[in-house]
C-alpha cells in the first residue's frame, strides 16, 4: 500500500487527520508508530479541535521537520529550507483543496458546538477529511 492510501487507511481507522499523516511517514524516518500517534494526537480537528490549520497540514509540517529539519540551534541553513519546504507544502495543499484551515475546508466551524454538529449531520469527517489526508500525502510524496 502506498503511503497516501495507508495515511487514509489509518484515519478511517479512528485516528485524526495529523496523526494519519504522520504515522504513514514516521517509522521510514526514525520515529517509533506509538510515539508518532502520541506526538499528533493533539493536532487533529484543526488543532485541538479548534478549526484553524488542518490537522492533515499539521501532521505533513512534522514529516517535513523529521525529514529534514535541523538539529542544532545555530543551524540557520537547515532552518530555512524546513521554512521553504512548508511554505511549498502550504501552497501546493492550497491550491489543491482551496484552504489550508479546517473550518473553511469543512465549511463550518468544529469549535463550536454548532459546528460540530453540523460536521456531524452532514458526515464531513468522512466524506471530505480523508481526501484531505489524501492530498496532504500525495503533496508530501512530490516533495520528499
């Protein structure tokens, strides 16, 4: 299975959107699966549930620091090009899905309660959440 269909796998599973993304990247990059799920575990629904960055975009930002982020603090060179390797990510998840934040993906806002159940009613977590773990996934595979 590749990584964006095993990503999507792993989200219909149960497990939130950054921790789907991550854990498809985390073992080839050295990070144990049930560290990787403890790590996201909070980044899911926007953050939190917050509805801000997806939780899909998220996860991908921590493969991008994993694969190539540095590790030392004076390490400017490394740092910039994890920033310009995100800003990409950003862009190309942008243009493919409209949005990089959770509440104008789903078309409502999860933080409130009115929200979340609107998400709910209509299904949203499972009609539209895994193509975006999907085009997260796929946009990580062009750029690692």
């Amino acid at each position: 299975m590749n990584r964006p269909a095993a990503a999507v796998a792993t989200f219909k599973e149960g497990y939130s959107c950054s921790q789907a993304i991550l854990v498809a990247y985390a073992e080839d990059l050295g990070l144990p699966r049930a560290t990787a799920l403890r790590i996201a575990s909070g980044f899911g629904a926007g953050m939190g549930r917050l509805a801000e960055t997806c939780g899909a975009v998220t996860g991908a930002v921590m493969v991008l620091g994993l694969k190539h982020g540095g590790t030392a603090a004076d390490d400017r060179d490394a740092k910039e090009k994890t920033y310009q390797r995100v800003q990409d990510f950003v862009r190309r998840f942008q243009a493919r899905c409209g949005s990089a934040t959770c509440r104008h993906l789903l078309g409502c806002d999860i933080s409130t309660p009115a929200g979340l159940q609107q998400a709910q009613d209509q299904g949203l977590t499972v009609t539209l959440c895994p193509q975006f773990v999907h085009a997260a996934a796929e946009v990580l595979e062009e750029l690692l």
